[in-house]
C-alpha cells in the first residue's frame, strides 16, 4: 500500500555535517536505548502498558526500533527519506483505526518515545564533544523523525476510518448470513465471526422481515447502532435483533427506522437457531400481505402460531379443507358461509347454544336452527373429537380466508 508523500516536515538543507563515527555510535547504543524508550512510554501511556510477549508488545517494541533507526539512518545519510519505516508506521495507524482504538494514544507514545530518545541519544552527542550547533541540529532532526512517522500513522489512521465503516458492514453482512444458514450453526464460528465484526454475541435473538420499501439507509443506521445486524438489500429485508425480550434499548431505533412499515418478528430462539425465526418472520410477513394477518403495523409471530402452523403446507391445508367440509358443498354459496360460521363458532363454544348467539349475534334459535341442518350434513362425524380437530382447523383456515377478501 503506498504510504502519502510527507509534507510540512521540518527541513534543514543547510544543516552541519554529522560526525561519522556518532551515527555507528548510537547504533550500537540502539537497543539499549529502545529498551529504554519502551519502558517510559509503558510507564506513561496506559494503553501500552500491556504484558510485552503478546502481539501488541511485540508491535511496540517493533516500533520503537524502527523510528530509533529512522534517526540514525538520517544521521548516516540525511538524503535517506526513510520510506519502508513510514510505511510501517502507516500500518501501524491503519491497524489502531481497524481494532476501534483512538489515534491519542499512538500519538502520545510517539511524543512520549521521541523525548526520551532524545534525551538519551542527545547526552551521547554532549559527551563526545560535539558543537553546540551540531547537537541543535541533532535536536531538529529527532523532530523531524517523530513527525514523519506521527505523519505516517495519521494518514494510516485516516485511510483506515474511510474503509472501517463499509468493512465492519461487510463482516456484519458475513455474520448474517452464517447465523441464517440451513442446517446447524456452530457456536464458536459465530463468536470468530463476530469478533472481527466488533459484535457481542448475544444468548437469544429474533428475526425481523420487513415489506419492502424505496431506499432508507440513514433511517436504518439507527438499528446497526443498537447491535442489530441488518440486511436491507435482500427479499424480503431482515434484521437480526439481540435479547429481544431484554431491555428496550432497541425499541426506539426500532420504531425509528421502520416509520409505518409493516413487519413480522419471528419468535425468540437461541443465537445458533436464527434461521428458524426467519422462516416463520417471513411466512408472516407473507400472510399479513394477503391480508390473513393484520396488513399494517408490527405482527409477532409469537401472538399468531396457530395461524402460521396452518399455513405452514398450504397443499396440505387445501386437502383437509376439500375432505372434511365436502358437506358444505351440497348447499348454496350464502347457505355455506352461514353454515361454516355457526359450526366453527359451535366448535370453539364448547357446543354451547348462546355463547355461539352472542358471538354470532344471532337469536338462540337460529343457532339451533342451523345445528339441525348441520346434524343432517355431517351426522355423528360433528361429535368425533378427531373430526371436530380436523373441522376446527379447516373452518378457520376458511374464515381466514374470508376476512381476507
């Protein structure tokens, strides 16, 4: 990756010649002096005051050396523009924005290091002797050596912040799409994922399908903030909600983003179970398009199982309905819908005669009325109890569908 040309760092074309031998000198002094260097800014800056054998020491310590080097390379040879150590250091900003950590404390660690490099290696310029002017202008060239690695890793830092929003939204999108797989979902592969993906994982989740709408994006940014993962670019759009039945940290992005439109919230489920809660958020969200569920607003799949369990084989459904209400079909269409009505309402009454005139608001002796013509249709079937299941879930598969149209 090529690392920004340096621009406003300190320049001294005039500057003394360096003695020779002090440049050989402070590299033999190089490491000690880094050993040094990387105690104070341990000492100093607290985000690096870390156990040295992991990574982040180790890119500490790589760090120190190389800008302890960078100065002694522009001793040996001032035209040196130090381009592979700058490239380092634009790596090293690129990786602070891309684990979510702040530039300061990079930054501080430089000031902090290049003062005590200074120190050290400019009490090793006084004592050999040198002209004030030549340790003045050794002063002006560690300036100019932290400058242009802070430099580096500013311009890293920044590239990183452009690139860091859409990739944390691609390994979201990954993430997604693992948990919404068929089949099973392991549980560490989630947790690999959604370390990158700067995710908690949470114990439960539910899925939110959504009807479709024109473009929304900066109304969506709310449920991302909230720790939702969100895929508005598939069919239907989805969301991944975390601890949906937690806190309510959710509720207002939620309501936020959706602005009237309808959705279907599939149950609860373990985070490894999400495709399962998309099935049935989907299904939903089909129904409430045909009208078998309410057409607006927020339908939880949770409040309409049965519903969802009759339509989850429709051919199936379609098979039961053509057998166990073939007796409806000798009578005309309005006889039918009376008919169908009054036994479901009988059915679900527990046979009761008035309870069926109260939610009909009918006369008793309507209902009574009717009753007789439905003994004549089905006979001894209407006291079967396996057949009053199968009528029950077929009438209201019917009534349903009536609602619909």
């Amino acid at each position: 990756m090529a690392v920004p040309a340096q621009h406003g760092v300190p320049d001294r074309p005039g500057m003394p010649p360096m003695p020779p031998e002090l440049a050989e000198l402070l590299r033999t002094q190089l490491a000690a002096v880094a050993d040094q260097v990387e105690e104070e800014v341990r000492r100093q800056v607290p985000e690096y005051a870390r156990p040295a054998d992991g990574a982040y020491g180790r890119n500490l310590r790589a760090g120190v050396v190389q800008a302890l080097t960078l100065f002694v390379d522009h001793i040996a040879d001032p035209r040196d523009d130090g381009g592979a150590i700058a490239a380092t250091y634009y790596e090293l900003g690129r990786g602070e924005a891309l684990e979510g950590r702040s530039l300061d404390a990079l930054q501080s660690a430089l000031r902090v290091g290049g003062l005590h490099a200074w120190r050290l290696m400019g009490r090793t310029a006084e004592e050999l002797g040198l002209d004030s002017t030549v340790v003045a202008a050794l002063g002006e060239l560690a300036f100019r050596t932290v400058h242009e690695v802070a430099q580096a890793a500013a311009a890293g830092y920044a590239e990183a912040q452009l690139r860091s929003s859409d990739e944390l939204e691609r390994r979201r999108r990954r993430l997604l799409d693992l948990l919404l797989e068929d089949g099973p979902v392991a549980l560490e592969a989630v947790q690999d994922l959604a370390h990158g993906a700067r995710w908690p994982v949470p114990r439960t989740v539910a899925m939110v399908a959504l009807a479709a709408a024109p473009d929304r994006r900066e109304e969506d940014r709310p449920l991302a903030a909230a720790g939702a993962l969100v895929d508005m670019g598939s069919r239907p759009p989805r969301m991944l909600v975390p601890d949906p039945d937690g806190s309510g940290r959710f509720g207002r992005a939620f309501t936020l983003a959706l602005r009237g439109r309808p959705a279907a919230i599939g149950p609860t489920v373990p985070v490894t179970e999400a495709a399962q809660s998309l099935r049935l958020a989907t299904r939903a969200l089909g129904l409430m398009g045909r009208g078998l569920l309410p057409r607006q607003g927020v339908v939880r799949c949770a409040d309409h199982l049965s519903t969802l369990l009759l339509y989850g084989d429709e051919p199936l459904l379609e098979r039961l309905q053509e057998r166990v209400l073939a007796p409806l079909d000798t009578v005309s269409a309005g006889q039918r819908d009376r008919l169908a009505e009054t036994l479901l309402a009988w059915l679900l009454s527990g046979s009761n005669v008035p309870d069926v005139a109260v939610r009909l608001h009918i006369h008793p002796q309507t209902v009574r009325y009717r009753l007789r013509q439905l003994e004549k249709l089905f006979g001894d079937a209407l006291h079967d109890p396996e057949t009053r299941l199968d009528l029950i879930l077929a009438l209201r598969a019917e009534s349903l569908r009536t609602r619909q149209n």
